[in-house]
C-alpha cells in the first residue's frame, strides 16, 4: 500500500510531478490517521492534527518559514519537520528589492496612473518619489535572505544597518553592514526591509510606537510574515502618512479582508506573497520537500530538519 500523504491541494504539478504516483494524496480534510504531512500553502499543523495519526513518520514544508507546525509538539512526539532552506533566498532578496525600489519610486502608483484616462499631459512636478541610491537602508533580521538584501544594496551605494539577535561577523566585514539597535535602526534608516522568522518574539515586531520612530519619509518593506507587522497600527500609520510608503508581499490575515482599509491607500503596495515564486526557485523548494518527505517516509534523515 502506498503511504498516506495529507497535503493541502491543489498542489503545483511540478510536486506532483517528483512524486510520481509513489504516495496516496488525501485533502485537508481527510479525517483518518496518514503517514506524513505535505504543507504548501502555510495549513496550520497543531498537536491535535498531529495525533490524528499515530504512524505519522513526517512533516514536509514547501518552503523556510514554518510558523504555522508547532514545532514544540513536533519534536515531542519524536516526528521530524523538514523544510527548505537557503535555495529561496535570492529570488525573495530580489523582490524585496523590486518592493523596495516599486514604493521607492512610486512605480505602482505610477503604472496605473500612465494608464488611466487623467494622464493627458506629461508633468514633471507629479509624483516624486525617495532616492534610492545613497540612501540608508535598515534590515531586521540579517540571515541568509537578510543577507542576500545587504548584497543588492551595495550594488545602489546604500549604507546598510542591520539589527539581529546575534551580531553577525560575515555581513560586519564582508558586507560592510554596521549593527545598530533596534531603535537606532527603527530612527535613521530611509528604507526598512523585513526579513526575520515569525516567533513569539517577532509577532508584532513593527507596531504602533515602531511606526512612530521611523522617519515620515522612511519606506517599510516586508518579505517575513505579515504578522511581524501590527497591520491596524500600519494602516493607520500610512492613511495619516506618517511614513512615506509600505511594501507588503505579506500580510496579516493573508489575504486581507477584500474590504480592509489598507487596499484602498496610494501610498502601499501588495503582492500576494511572491517572495519565492521564479519557476526556478519554486522548482527547488519542490525538489527538496519532496527529498524530505521521502527521506522521512523511509525512516531516514531528512536532508533538511527544523526539528
Ligand atoms: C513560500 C515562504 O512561498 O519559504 C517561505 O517561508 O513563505 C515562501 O517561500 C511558501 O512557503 C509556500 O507556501
């Protein structure tokens, strides 16, 4: 009999594709006991769907973050979580910069305007934006895509500031990042980039009095997890421009109530979470999560554990 495999469908047929009709595929909502667990979207994985099933020998995500497995309950129950690091961080990187130079410069705002009925007359006196080049830019969270951020910057002439839980050696001296305090970070950078897990430590990391430190010309980019920013007090925050910009590839929910405030504002830009999302990228993920899933279903270890 082939494994049991619950996964969140519809899933890409490139995984269905590398799993090759190995593994019976059942829906969210199959409520018997299965051998592993497939996430692709962010399904929530607590300890009661866990034990749901007493043979369940994995926990394979399509993707890095892995805020919505409990982890704790996982590894209580000795049931390895793989997930799928360093192969996404280029691509989400560079949308963090496309994000960055998009609200920068005012390119969304800009493209529907250019094609609407009010653009008549060329004006050079519209819609100016925050030079990019030069400027400083703060990064929460200097991992591995925090990392690849710091990278892009030095190619716009950026100074980069970074705030992290450990200081980190690499991007001081190869990178020329300096380390600064959360506050410093929060009070002198002109562009904020997101790029830490969500933990309890992080849920809410940008929050109303956060907001209030930036610069009122400072732009905020988030490629994390919309629940590091408190999306009321951001909302707030740019209807009364208190900061120039926000660009978000994340929110909290996600998506948005589709009559939620923050979609009706000129002054941010919303992507629906295409951090990863290149062909080749995308290809990767695929590749090592089903690597994990099998690695696990075998009783082998997983190339890439969380837990
Ligand atoms: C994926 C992500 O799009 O890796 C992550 O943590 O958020 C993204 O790369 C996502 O995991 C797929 O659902």
């Amino acid at each position: 009999m082939r494994p049991r495999v619950l996964v969140d469908l519809p899933i890409s047929p490139v995984v269905v594709e590398l799993l090759g009709g190995r593994v019976e595929l059942v829906p969210w909502d199959y409520p018997g006991a299965v051998d592993a667990i497939y996430t692709y979207g962010h399904p929530i994985v607590d300890a009661a769907l866990m034990d749901r099933s007493p043979n369940l020998q994995v926990i394979s995500n399509f993707g890095v973050g892995v805020d919505h497995i409990d982890l704790n309950a996982a590894n209580a129950r000795g049931i390895p979580v793989g997930n799928t690091p360093g192969i996404l961080d280029g691509a989400t990187a560079d949308m963090a910069f496309a994000l960055l130079l998009a609200a920068g410069r005012r390119v969304v705002e800009g493209d529907r305007y250019a094609r609407s009925p009010q653009f008549t007359r060329y004006d050079p006196s519209i819609m100016l934006g925050r030079e990019v080049h030069s400027s400083t830019l703060g990064i929460f969270g200097m991992g591995r895509i925090g990392r690849q951020v710091a990278l892009r910057a030095a190619g716009f002439g950026m100074k980069v500031l970074y705030h992290n839980r450990n200081r980190n050696d690499e991007a001081e001296v190869v990178l020329k990042a300096t380390y600064a305090s959360k506050e410093e970070l929060l009070t002198t950078a002109d562009y904020i980039v997101l790029t830490m897990p969500l933990t309890p430590e992080t849920r809410g990391y940008i929050g109303q009095a956060e907001l209030a430190q930036m610069k009122p010309t400072a732009v905020l980019v988030n490629v994390a997890r919309g629940a590091v920013v408190d999306t009321e007090a951001l909302t707030e925050a740019l209807q009364d421009r208190r900061i120039f910009a926000a660009a978000l590839d994340v929110t909290d929910p996600e998506p948005l109530p589709r009559d939620h405030p923050l979609l009706q504002l000129d002054n941010v830009i919303i992507t629906p979470h295409l951090g990863s999302a290149t062909e080749e990228t995308r290809r990767r993920m695929a590749v090592v999560s089903v690597e994990n899933l099998f690695a696990g279903l075998a009783g082998s270890e997983l190339p890439h554990r969380v837990v």
